[in-house]
C-alpha cells in the first residue's frame, strides 16, 4: 500500500499547490491544509520548497523554501538538507550563515544517496572554501550534534 501512496502524493501535492493564501503579516506563502505538509513527509516538503524557492506553481518566496526546507531536512531528508545549506549559503530566505550551510551541507552528504553524495560533498567543500578553518570546524561539530541527537522516524 505505501507504493500506491507514494504514486498519489505528487498529484495530491500539486493539487494542494493550486490552492495558496498567505498567512496574516508573516508573508509566507503555504497550500491550503496540504496533505504533505500536515503528515510532515520529509521528501514532500524538500520538493515543496523547491516549488516556492523556483516559483513552480506558486509564487516564489525564499522564506516559505527556507521554512519548507528546514522542517524536511529535521526529519532526515538529504535533499531538503542540501537545499537549507544552500539557502544559508546564499542568504534566501535565511540570514547568510555559512556555518549552518556547511552544517546541513555536510548532513545530506552524509545522508544522500551514492549518486547524489558526490554532488552534495562538492557544493559544501564549495561553501568551506569560503570559511576559516575554525568556522569549517564549528560547522563540522554542529552537525555532528546534530546527528547525534536525531533519530529517524520512519
């Protein structure tokens, strides 16, 4: 039964995307009671952020990604992970901190699939080449708390 889920929830993602209203005064952009964000499907949300960094389907605003993003990469998704390093290191949505983009940098490429792992390892050593070595350490040690600390849901 998961398989047939997993085949329903992209439709039922953009179905909820058609949908979008801002929340008073915080100017975040969400779908109306998405399915994919009230179940917290990690996955669902990096791609859904994805959405609103890109303006695939809703208006784009980094702070929605940014958000978006950070409740997927807490629950274990590589990509949503990589996507919140990004934003730290860009500044979207985020402060620019590149601390917190090599943290969540160095998490999805220790989380992501083979294919993946080598892409993600190349955009954070990307993101060190900026920092001093102490600031590449302090990253180093976030996300080993990090790590340490989380336990997979599923």
């Amino acid at each position: 039964m998961p398989s047939a889920f997993n085949k329903v929830l992209p439709a039922l993602a953009l179905a909820c995307l058609a949908s979008t209203h801002g929340f008073a005064g915080d100017h975040v952009y969400y779908p109306t009671q998405p399915i994919v964000v009230t179940h917290g499907n990690a996955r669902a949300l990096g791609r859904l952020g994805f959405r609103y960094e890109n303006g695939f389907g809703v208006p784009q605003n980094y702070i929605a990604a940014a958000d978006l993003y950070r409740r997927g990469a807490e629950r274990g998704d590589a990509f949503a992970q990589a996507r919140l390093g990004l934003s730290y290191d860009k500044g979207h949505g985020v402060p620019q901190d590149f601390i917190l983009a090599y943290k969540w940098l160095d998490l999805a490429t220790a989380r992501a699939s083979r294919r993946e792992r080598d892409f993600y390892q190349r955009l954070r050593d990307a993101v060190a080449q900026k920092m001093s070595l102490e600031q590449v350490t302090e990253g180093q040690r976030l996300a080993l708390v990090w790590a340490a600390g989380w336990a997979d849901p599923y």
